[in-house]
C-alpha cells in the first residue's frame, strides 16, 4: 500500500482488519499471532502520518487500544 496515494480512512481501514484479522505462522508446534508486529506498525503510523481527518485517526487510536 502506498500510504501517499491512499485516504487517511483507506489507511486505518486496512490497519484495522489486519489488527482484528491478524496473520500466523507454525513455529516448533506452535501457532505464532503476529498481531504484535501490527500493533508497533498502527503505532509508528499515529505517531509520523500526517492525517488530514482526525475520525480516522482516532478510530486506528481506538484499535490499537483494544487489543495493547
């Protein structure tokens, strides 16, 4: 996704699926979540995107919240 031609709501859209659908991976018979990786992704994005629509902004704030 190239965060310079998406919409701030297209942006936190697909934060937000990724961070309440998030993937995995077996690893020496055990199912490894990455929600934390997206979770340090969502949060670097809150803190250097320039978000021109603050709802959207506060809906990823709000995600990120539910699952840290």
């Amino acid at each position: 996704m190239k965060m310079e031609q998406t919409t701030d709501m297209g942006l936190v859209l697909f934060w937000m699926y990724h961070l309440d659908n998030p993937c995995g991976f077996e690893h020496e018979g055990k199912h490894i979540n990455v929600r934390p990786v997206y979770i340090e992704q969502a949060k670097l994005i809150l803190k250097t995107h320039n978000f021109e629509n603050p709802f959207a902004k506060k809906l990823l704030e709000d995600k990120v919240r539910e699952y840290s």
